[in-house]
C-alpha cells in the first residue's frame, strides 16, 4: 500500500499539517501512524479515509474529547452499539442547537417585520409589543 508524507495528507485533505499532528496527539488514528527511515510520519488510504472522517467530525462540531473516546472505541473493537451511542448522542446535542437557532430566527423574524411595519406606516407606532406602566402609589 502507498505510503505518503503529511504535506500530501493536508494537500487531500484540507486539514493544516499542525491539526494533523495534534489529531494524532490526541488519539484520533486507529492505528499507530508509521515513521519512514527519517522518522518522518507516513500514512496509507486507510489513514487518510478516517482523518477525513475525523474532520467532519470536527466540522459537525462534535468536542475533541468525545472524537477521541469515538475513535478509541473504534480501536478497541467495541460493540457498534457503544460507537452508535456516541454519535446519537452528539446527533441529539445538534438538533437541539438547532431547535435554539430556530427559536432565535423566529425571534429575528418577528422584530424584523414590526419595524419593516412601522416604516411603512412612516417610522411611527411601536416596534416592541407596548408595555403598559402602572403607577404605583409611594407608601
């Protein structure tokens, strides 16, 4: 199997030759990663494949420390059942940051519209639901 230097695995992959170390720091590899006779990393399709699975990851904004469990998992054999956890689990922490995203635009939309209303009726009347003061007498 082809063997290739890091500068080429962040040519492929995007990835900064700096991020790749620290993933490798980190524990994301499955395996070992080989040195050549200069003791310069090297890495295979297979590696390249799963650090491309890695970033995405990262890009779904899954934290390093449970991108480090999911791979020690998969480095371990552990049951898909205990590597599926992992991901519904970060699936579950997304949809809720969407839901919080939806409810934030529903807010934007509403305030957008009262003052796009409000210059179309010339800049006048109130663009927040008007709050109604009541007086309260001083003891």
């Amino acid at each position: 199997m082809e063997r290739i230097g890091i500068g080429e695995v962040s040519r492929r992959t995007g990835l900064s030759v700096h991020t790749i170390r620290l993933y490798e720091d980190e524990g994301f590899f499955l395996g070992a990663i080989e040195r050549d006779g200069l003791g310069r990393r090297t890495y295979d399709a297979d590696d390249v494949d799963w650090l491309e699975k890695v970033a995405l990851l990262r890009e779904a904004d899954m934290p390093v420390a449970r991108i480090a469990e999911y791979a020690q998992l998969a480095r371990a054999g552990a049951p898909d059942a205990e590597r599926l956890a992992v991901l519904v689990e970060h699936r579950q922490r997304l949809a809720d940051d969407l839901e919080l995203t939806r409810r934030r635009l529903a807010l934007m939309d509403e305030k957008i519209d009262r003052y796009r209303a409000r210059l179309e009726q010339g800049g006048s009347g109130p663009p927040w639901r008007e709050v109604v003061r009541v007086a309260v007498p001083k003891p």
